[in-house]
C-alpha cells in the first residue's frame, strides 16, 4: 500500500512539472509571436532572396574575371570570400532587425532557447561556423590554394561559413566541415601564388648514365611548355631498391606557371623525357618479377 502511495504521489509530481513546463513553454511561444514583426517577415524574405542572387551574380562575376584577369585570379577569389561572409553577416542582422520587436522580455527568451540549441542542436554547427571565421584571419589556406587534406586534393573553391569545398583533380566538388581543419593537417601547395613546385620521379637501370639522364630530364623540364621557369629546376640522383632490384631514382623538382596545368605539365615531361631516355638507349631497371 505504502509503496502505491508514494508512486502515485511521483506520478501526480511528475504530471505538475510537466504542466508547469509546457505552461511555460506555451509563455514563451506567446511571447514572441507578440512580439515578431510580421510586417517585417515579408521584408526579410525579400533580403534573403535579394542577398541569395546578389552572391549568384558575384560569383558568375568572379568566374568572368578570373578568366581575363588570370595573373590576378587568386586575389579576385579571396575578395570574394570576404564579399560572402560580408553578405551573410549583413543578412542575418537585417533578418533579426526587420522581424523582431526587440525588448528585454524578447532577448530573455531568445538567449534561453540560444543556450540550449547552442548546448545541444547546434555544437557542431557553432564549431564550424567558429572555424570558418578562423580559417578566414589565420589563413591556413586561401580560395584558389591547391590544397591536401586528408585523402582529398584539389583547389579551394569556397571558404564557407559551415564548410570549405574542393574541387579535385577529377573535377568532383568534396565539401569538408570547417572544425575539422582545427584538428587534422592542411597542406597547401601553392599558398597565395599561382606556380606550384612539382616532384616526378623516373627509374633507370644501375649501370646507367646517371649523368645523362640527369640532363635529359632537366632539357625536357625547360622545353615544357608549362614550365615556370623563374623558380629554380633541381634533377636530384639517388640509388633506391625497387621491388628486390637496385635502381636509380631520378626526381625532378620543378614550378609549373600555373596549378591548374598540374597534370598537363607531369604529362608533358613524362613524355618527353620516356622520349629521350629511348633515343638514347638508357634502359629503365629491370624488375625481378617472382611467383607466389
């Protein structure tokens, strides 16, 4: 009997803190539909869609001027990040002001539900918002930086205000959320320019003319059209094991103008120099292939 007792007693407490709590999130509601503006919600969705087609617009632009203007295309990139998150900042403080009515009651109940969909709905949303701003004044990478970051690599896109997109090499756009740039290692290649250090390697045989394939390799990384040829060109020789078979590796390192033309300049070099290494008769390791 006792214990029915006292499960009836929590059963009718429990019933009380659920009334008085919806009772008060019911307050709340009430509150703040007096006190939105509904004259202004209209006006706010006039500055949402007007801000939305206004960044289309830029950016159509900035697509325009990076192709006339490709000398300057990374400068033209990061102003426009700076524009986005100009815009954003710019909406949703128009948004706030054309909507609410704002007084003391209002910023009361705002800052409660803030706390909690901080606390709870929006912690990683808020980190990554963070993160942005972060990546924006401490410049890990800027729009239009050849980037690696994880097992993704290709130009930044976007610099976001949730998340950073990348274009590939493959031309897939890879979306990646701001806060896991604090923890994890960036690499950007490039950093601000437009040359781009490249590294290709090439193996010839032990016996070899190291001396020759060295200069075979660094005429075709000066013929190149692609070639950045203010930066230094280094062809470096060293005696690798290559599958249980000793082998000479020769590494190019070299700027291409541009990172875009990455893969047109490994390209080109291969070619030329495969090309050469066969005129010459310069024979490339051969491998030891065993049977399991």
């Amino acid at each position: 009997m006792l214990r029915l007792i006292f499960s009836l007693g929590l059963l009718l407490l429990s019933g009380n803190i659920l009334a008085e709590e919806a009772k008060g999130t019911q307050d709340s509601l009430q509150i703040i539909g007096q006190m939105v503006n509904w004259a202004g919600v209209g006006s706010s969705v006039v500055l949402l869609i007007g801000a939305w087609l206004l960044l289309k617009f830029v950016d159509n632009l900035v697509e325009e001027l990076c192709v006339a203007f490709a000398s300057s295309r990374l400068t033209i990139q990061r102003l426009n990040a700076f524009f986005h998150f100009f815009i954003y900042f710019i909406a949703v403080v128009g948004v706030l002001l054309l909507s609410f009515d704002f007084n003391r009651q209002l910023l009361a109940v705002i800052g409660g539900g803030l706390a909690v969909s901080i606390g709870f709905a929006s912690r990683d949303l808020l980190a990554s918002i963070v993160s942005g701003i972060m990546i924006v004044f401490d410049r890990p990478f800027q729009v239009g930086d050849r980037v690696s970051f994880g097992d993704q690599y290709g130009d930044v896109l976007q610099i976001g205000l949730r998340s950073v997109k990348l274009r590939t090499l493959d031309d897939s756009i890879v979306t990646i959320p701001n806060n896991l740039f604090l923890n994890d290692v960036s690499s950007s290649a490039n950093f601000g320019v437009l040359d781009m250090q490249i590294e290709t390697d090439f193996y010839i045989g032990v016996n070899e003319d190291a001396a020759l394939a060295r200069q075979l390799v660094r005429e075709a990384a000066v013929i190149s059209l692609y070639i950045y040829l203010p930066k230094p060109i280094i062809v470096n020789v060293e005696q690798v094991v290559l599958d249980s078979t000793v082998a000479l590796r020769v590494r190019l390192k070299a700027y291409v103008l541009d990172t875009h033309y990455e893969k047109r300049f490994t390209t080109d070099i291969t070619l030329r120099v495969l090309d050469a290494f066969k005129q010459h008769h310069i024979q490339i390791p051969a491998l030891r292939h065993q049977s399991l």
